[in-house]
C-alpha cells in the first residue's frame, strides 16, 4: 500500500498487536500516506444526508477543536512523523472552521507529520458559509490548494428540495470568489437523479457548469435512505424517482457531454480536466493505505481498519485515553482481494488483470469465463491490455455486477 508494507505497522509497541521493531522495510515512503480529517458539524442537516455530523456552535466545535489537535499528536508520535500524499477535510461542513483554527490544525499537522512538496490539500466547502474572497485567500495562505465546493444543483428549486442552505446565485458567485482569490484547483459537486429530474435538466445543468470552467467535477446519483427526510417522504409517496431508462440517460449523455468538454471520466462518478484527478480519492480507488481523524473516521493501516467513535464525548475519551485504533478489525487476504476488484472496476483504468493473478493465485478470466462472456456480449465490460474494464453501460449496473465477480467465485 502506500506507505506500509501491507503487513506491519510502524507503531508504537503500546499499540495493540503492533510489533515493535520493523521486520520489513516500508514501502517507497515517498509515495505518502493518506490523510483524511472528518469535520462532523454543519449548519443544518441536508435533506438526503447519511454523513455523520450535528448543530455547528462553538463550545461543541472548541471542544472537537482540542481533541482533533490532540489526536494529531497521538498519531503523529505512533506513526513516527510520517510522510503525507494528500489532506482532505471532508464533513460536515469544514469552511464553518474559523481562520484561525484552521491555521493551528494546519501548523499542527506540519508539526507531527512530514508534508510532501506540492502536495494536494483539499477542503470541502459549502456556497453558504465560504462568501468571499478575504477567506478564500486565507485558506491558500495556510496551504489549501484545492477546493470542493457543494453546489449539488443550480437550480433554487431543487436545492430547496434537497435542504441546501444556499441558492444558486450564491453557488456561482461563491466559485467566482474562489477562482478571484487564486484557487486554480477547483471541484464542484452535483446530484442527478432527483425527483422530476429529466436528462434534458441534467443536460442544462452541465451546461452552466462547463461554462464556469472548474478543473473537476463529481456527479453523484441520488441514494435515498430510509431515516432521511427526503427517504422518509419518498416512502410517504410524496415524490417519485425517475424510471430506469431515464437515470440511465442521465448518466450516459451527462457523461458524453462532459468528456466533449475536456472532462475526462475516471471513476463511476468523477470527471476531471486532464492533470486535476483527485490525488486524494483515487488513492482509496487504488487501495493505499489512509489515516481518518475526527469523529466517525475511517482508517486502512496495512490490514487493520478501525473507526473513530462518532459522539463527542467518547470520542474525545479515546483520544485522550489513546485508545483510538485499537477495536480493529483484522483484514484477510481475501477481503483485501475482493476490495480490490471492487474499488478498480468503479474507475475507468479497470482491474489490472495480472495483478489480480498475482494477489489471488488464479486467472480471474478463466475461472470467470461464463460471466464475463456474458457480460461482454452485453456491452457491460471489455478486456483491454490486459484490464478488465465497465463500459458506461456495465457502470450503470456496476454493483450487481461486482457482487458476481467478487462473490461468486
């Protein structure tokens, strides 16, 4: 993986089944380790949101603030300073973190980690509470070099529908703010696939995108959830999805019309000018290794993958105690086999079919010649130079067909 060797961690012995000395020298620490920083709080809760996060105010964030920083320095000791790829702060909202402890989390990490020259930093932010240029340019002075703005549609009646705490006039302008402070790393992030959504909308909608220029640009179809607002009224009968036919529409001509715009699909759901692939997400597409910080966040550590407590105050408990990390959960080679099937085939570049020979000790074409046969006839998947691929059509039914090739073997 990244920065391990995939079966040792460089930990302190105090850390549960860690060994204490290395047996194997790590791999290519240049390469770096992903870090990602949940920010667990927002202004008010998206009517489709299952992302952990609550009521921003400042005694709670001040409190998350204390424990964050704290388990910088956990890690950072645990981890001997290692050497980071990528920062990303993902939410929750994190442009609802004031300048200046922002800054502190920033000389914290450059304290206890070893940052790369030019490496990627990433902040997610939302139109509502990044509302001008002076912040825009305090975040390049602390280094964040790439943004993720939550536009999620432009359209004031869907975002609406959708509990967006914004409109799309300050979506725009928001972005004109960002690009006029300097940003030249900019993501925007949409939804497709809502209730009385047409592909001609959608259409329309990437329309206005393109014409804003951002380097890359994240297309999600909507997922409903049961115990969301939007799940609940979509259980109640109060709106229906677009039929089959037409998401599939959607998602075809959506994707068409971008890479007749320069943006190149490289994942199920992401699109990017050439040379602005997030560095970040697609190192979890190529199964590196990546520290979660933060309430609720995720880790891959070699085989160990364990998740931060989401509540405050058990959170803030491990932390302090330094018992993060250690409920984990042992991954087999098997798991670690099946993930990579099923993280490759969600990005266009597809599973390295020699590689997977490798890993698993058999022909993966071979064993599955039935079904790839079949699927192949259908316009689903295809072998190119030696990686197995989805078509566009093949991503649409993508889950399926990965849960055939990753179980039924």
């Amino acid at each position: 993986m990244a920065i391990y060797s995939g079966d040792e961690l460089s930990i302190r012995p105090a850390f549960p089944g860690a060994a204490g000395t290395r047996k194997k020298a790590v791999r290519d620490e240049a390469s770096g380790l992903l870090l990602y920083i949940h920010v667990p709080f927002c202004r008010s809760r998206c009517h489709y949101c299952t992302f952990h996060s609550q009521a921003f105010n400042q005694v709670t964030f001040a409190w998350y603030h204390k424990t964050l920083l704290k388990e910088i320095e956990l890690w950072g000791e645990r981890l001997k300073r290692p050497r980071l790829k990528t920062v990303y702060f993902g939410g929750g909202t994190p442009s609802l973190i004031p300048p200046h402890q922002l800054d502190s989390i920033m000389k914290a990490l450059r304290t206890h980690f070893t940052f790369q020259q030019g490496m990627e930093i990433t902040l997610e932010a939302n139109p509502d509470s990044a509302t001008d240029i002076s912040y825009f340019r305090a975040l390049l002075s602390m280094g964040v070099n790439r943004l993720s703005l939550g536009f999620q549609s432009l359209d004031d009646g869907e975002l609406y529908m959708l509990g967006r705490p914004h409109s799309a006039s300050q979506a725009v302008q928001s972005y004109r703010d960002a690009r006029s402070a300097g940003f030249h790393n900019i993501s925007v992030d949409f939804i497709w696939g809502l209730p009385g959504q047409r592909m001609q909308a959608w259409i329309k909608t990437l329309e206005t995108v393109v014409k804003l220029k951002p380097e890359h640009l994240s297309a999600y179809n909507l997922t409903l959830e049961p115990y969301t607002v939007m799940g609940k009224k979509f259980d109640d009968g109060e709106f229906k999805l677009p039929k089959e036919n037409e998401l599939g529409r959607m998602f075809i001509y959506g994707a068409e019309f971008l890479e007749s715009h320069g943006y190149m699909q490289y994942e199920v759901s992401n699109f990017a000018r050439m040379g602005f692939m997030s560095r970040h997400n697609s190192g979890y597409w190529s199964g590196e290794d990546y520290l979660g910080l933060g309430p609720s966040a995720v880790s891959t550590l070699g085989k160990r993958r364990f998740t931060n407590p989401c509540y405050m105050d058990e959170y803030d408990a491990a932390v302090r105690g330094g018992f993060v990390g250690e409920d984990f959960e042992e991954l087999t080679d098997q798991d670690r086999l099946r993930e990579l099937v099923m993280l490759s085939l969600r990005t266009t570049k597809g599973l390295d079919l020699k590689e997977f020979r490798k890993r698993a000790g058999y022909d993966l074409v071979k064993r599955q010649e039935p079904l790839l046969s079949a699927l192949h006839r259908e316009n689903l998947v295809r072998i190119n130079r030696g990686r197995l691929k989805l078509t566009k059509n093949g991503m649409l039914a993508s889950n399926p067909i990965i849960r055939r090739l990753v179980f039924d073997d």
